[in-house]
C-alpha cells in the first residue's frame, strides 16, 4: 500500500511531542509512532526492540511480539509508551501512589499523555486522536499497566469507556464539543453505569432521567466510577421510562451534579474511585447521545470493547510480576545458589512464562480480528448481534484470573519480601483482583459466554 507520510507537530506545549503519521491514500491513518517526546533525550529512546531491558538474551515482550506478528510500527509504539511511563510512573512513586491512595501529578501526567495523543488511540485525527485500533490501544493499555495498573485503569477508564464510546456514539457537535480537550489532556474522562444497588444487573438502574422543555433532570446516582473526582466530563447512562435507558453527556459544573465519597479501595490505589450525586441536575437535550431508550445497544456494544482493551491491564500486570519475579529468583542465592536455579522454582517460572505467553496470544489475536473485522464491515450496527462478544469477555476472563494467579507465584517466588510492601508483588495482587469483578464479574462473563455456547446448539 501507498503511504504519504505526515508529520504533526504539537508545538508551544510544555510537552511537545511529535507524531509521524502515515496516512493511505484514502486519507485513513493506518499507523502512527510517537517520535520524539520533550523530556525524553534521543538518546533514550530506543528504536529497537532489542535496545530495551533484556532478561537473559532477549526480553520476554521480544519474544512474544515475534510469536504474535507484532509490526515494527507496533514495537516502536510500544517500546516509546515503555520508555515514556518508565520515566514518569517509577516504581517508587507507584509505591508512594499506593500507599497513599493519591497521585498530585495526576493531571500533569493526563496532559502529557494527551500530548503525545494516547488518550485518543481510537479517535479520529480530526479530533486529535491517533485513528488507530483496538490492537493498539491495547499494546498502550499494557504498557501503562506494566508500570502502574492503577494509572491504567484510567487511562482505560478515560481512552475507552469515556473517549472511544463518544467516539462511537456521540453526534458531530458531540465530538466536536467534548473530544478535543478529554483527547489533549486537559479534561479527564469518566463512564457511569453502575450504582450502589445495580451492578451486574446494571439495567435495574434507578438514576432517572425526565424530559422538561429542552433539557432533562437527573435524579439518582452512581457508585464506583473510575476517575470520578477527577472527571470533567462523564459518559452518564440514565432511565429514561420504563422500557428504557438513555446516555447522557455531564459536564463537571453541571448544576445539580456534584461528586459523593471517594471510595477507598483494595488495591488500584492511584485511581480515583467515588460516586456521582444527580439532585435535580439539569442536562441540556443536545447532551443525549443516541436515541432515547436505546442506550442498553450501545452499553452493551461497549462493554466489548471495554472489555477487550481492558485485559491488557491484567497483561501488562502479568508482565511486571514475570519480571520482578524472574529477576528476584536470580538475585537471591539459598543453599549456595540461586534460587531459580531448583527445578520447583524453575517449573514455577516456566508455568508463569506459558501463562503470560498465551494470555498475550489471546488477547492480540483477538484484538486483531475485532480490528480486522472493523476494517472489513465498518461498524457492527447498533443493536445486532456482536460476533465478538464472547470472545471478549472470554479474554478478560482468562486474563484476569491468570494475572491474579501470576501475582500470587510472584509473591511465593519472593518469599517473605514477596510478602512484604516494601516490594510491588502484594500490590501487583491487589490490583489484578480487581480485572476480576470490575467490568462485569467473572461469573457474569461465565454466564454470558456459556449462554452463548448453548445458542450455537439451539
Ligand atoms: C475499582 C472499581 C472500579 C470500577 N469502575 C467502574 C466505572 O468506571 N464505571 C462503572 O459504571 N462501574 C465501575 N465499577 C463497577 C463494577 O462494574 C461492578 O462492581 C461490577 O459490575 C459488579 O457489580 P457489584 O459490585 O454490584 O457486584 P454484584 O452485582 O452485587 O455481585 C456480587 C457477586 O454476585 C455475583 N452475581 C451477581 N449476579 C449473578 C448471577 N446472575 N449469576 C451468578 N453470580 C452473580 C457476582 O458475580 C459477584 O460475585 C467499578 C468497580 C470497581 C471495584
């Protein structure tokens, strides 16, 4: 394919950073690999996968990028994110962040993302975004994870469940009023379905939503919404009568709407959780997305996606407990040599290696066909059946599960110190529990792809 190569330049920001984007003739871009960040020396960027931290001969994500058919654009891309969120999420300040269930660099850190337009992965360009797939977002989502899974809950929050479902579904005034600051940085996004007595029957919701004259007043509210204390503008779903639910774009200031309890959690610690309050919130009509009562086709179609590009928090949560536990059997020595040199351990490590190895293969050749289906048939229409449905909860059912399992062999591997939170293996296990019941809880997933078997046999 013909590529005409551009160069876009986000100059005059304390971050600038630069993006060479190959667009196809259709005007489409089909890749695009962050270059250069301020902050960032050249010479610290590696162009080469196999200039990045090796563990033995070559690093584990060298491999399995091999394996999985990862394009050079693709490493590029992850290789730049990996050095970037090195640099910004250490992991002693990931640890200062989990101790104290607080990041002040939050918002310094959203707009330095939105600088280098990760927020928007699979937004239009028109809009900032890096009009790129699942596929990639997914490589972004992993490596922030890797680093700090908490920091990538949110960014899943906001580059997916908030960004992508306007993305989605918004209408052209929509998009061009809200994407171009939650894509830049300077507005941090947020999605609310869930409340205190509606989780997995997230539809039994009762936030109401009335029509009066040309706006709407919410009445009710939400309960674990990621990014809530810090959000500017929320992807809110509402009951709009009995038959249906309708989502709402609400903007932080909205009278009527105000932020209830930070909720303090287990484990993804730096990620702001709390509760939204409607007490009569005023919401203007042109703020519905959708059609009224139909809002259930779009939940549900973005729970795919949500669902997918989620699991590579679990991945990159995987990843980092492979490393520090790999390394860790190779530094302390009992018996008079390393410890991951007896064979129990070394079983360990290899059962860990396979595990992490076909979570990746899953989760990429998945994400791969959803994009690959995109390409083909444009957009699943609202309300059809998904032909991913049950793959994507199937992967961030296996995924989940297994990073718990991996941040569980981290913590054996390490002995007491796994133990101790002087070490990230305890908070690798907090935080990967979480993939096992936000989202839809494992069970629901269970049921979901189980009842879709029993259709095939229909
Ligand atoms: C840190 C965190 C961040 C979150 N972020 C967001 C967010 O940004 N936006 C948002 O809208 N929500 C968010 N959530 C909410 C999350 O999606 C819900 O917690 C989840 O859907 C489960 O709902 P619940 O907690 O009410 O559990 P419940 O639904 O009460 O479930 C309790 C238990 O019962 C089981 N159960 C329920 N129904 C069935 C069934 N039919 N069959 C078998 N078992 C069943 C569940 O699997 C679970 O084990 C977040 C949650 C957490 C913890």
């Amino acid at each position: 394919m013909a590529f005409i190569t551009r160069l876009v330049a986000n100059s005059g920001k304390s971050f600038a950073s630069r993006l060479l984007i190959r667009c196809d003739k259709s005007g489409t871009n089909s890749w695009a690999i962050c270059r250069s960040l301020s902050g960032l020396p050249r010479d610290q960027l590696s162009d080469r996968p196999n200039e990045r931290q090796l563990i033995d001969n070559m690093s584990i994500e060298d491999i399995g990028d091999a394996l999985n058919g990862v394009t050079e654009e693709q490493m590029d891309l992850r290789s730049t994110v990996r050095k970037f969120v090195e640099k910004e999420l250490p992991e002693d300040t990931v640890q200062v962040m989990d101790r104290e269930s607080n990041w002040s660099q939050f918002r310094k850190f959203w707009t330095k993302l939105g600088s280098m337009g990760l927020l928007g992965v699979t937004a239009e360009s028109r809009f900032g975004g890096l009009e790129l797939g699942y596929f990639e977002h997914s490589l972004v989502m992993e490596e922030i994870s890797r680093c700090c899974a908490a920091i990538g809950l949110s960014y899943g929050a906001h580059s997916n469940l908030c960004v992508n479902q306007l993305t989605l579904n918004a209408s052209e005034d929509q998009k061009q009023k809200y994407l171009p600051k939650l894509i830049d940085g300077s507005h941090v996004g947020a999605l609310a379905m869930s409340e205190v007595s509606s989780g997995s029957d997230v539809v039994s919701m009762r936030t109401v939503a009335q029509r009066h004259k040309d706006y709407y007043v919410l009445n009710g509210s939400k309960f674990w919404i990621t990014n809530a204390l810090e959000a500017d503008v929320l992807f809110v779903y509402a009951k709009t009568s009995d038959r249906g639910i309708t989502p709402f774009i609400i903007e932080k200031g909205m009278e009527g709407f105000s932020i209830g309890q930070s909720i303090d959690k287990l484990g993804m610690r730096g990620s702001p959780t709390g509760e939204l309050v409607f007490d009569n919130c005023k919401v203007p009509v042109a703020n519905l997305v959708g059609q009224v009562d139909k809002g259930v086709y779009v939940l549900m179609s973005g729970l795919d996606y949500e669902r997918l590009v989620l699991s590579a928090g679990p991945l990159g949560i995987m990843q980092s407990a492979c490393e520090v536990a790999f390394s860790y059997a190779h530094q302390r020595s009992q018996f008079g040599q390393p410890i991951g040199h007896f064979q129990i351990l070394q079983a360990k490590m290899a059962d860990m290696y396979t595990r992490l190895s076909s979570s990746r293969a899953y989760l990429y050749n998945t994400a791969r066909a959803v994009d690959e289906y995109k390409r083909r048939n444009g957009r699943i229409p609202l309300g059809s059946a998904s032909p991913f449905t049950k793959e994507c909860a199937g992967v961030i059912l296996s995924l989940s599960e297994t990073a718990t399992q991996l941040a569980l062999d981290a913590i054996q591997i390490m002995g007491g110190n796994g133990y101790s939170n002087e070490y990230s293996a305890g908070r690798l296990l907090r935080d990967a529990k979480l993939y096992e019941i936000g989202a839809g809880t494992q069970e629901i997933r269970r049921w979901l792809i189980g009842r879709q078997l029993n259709k095939l046999y229909q």
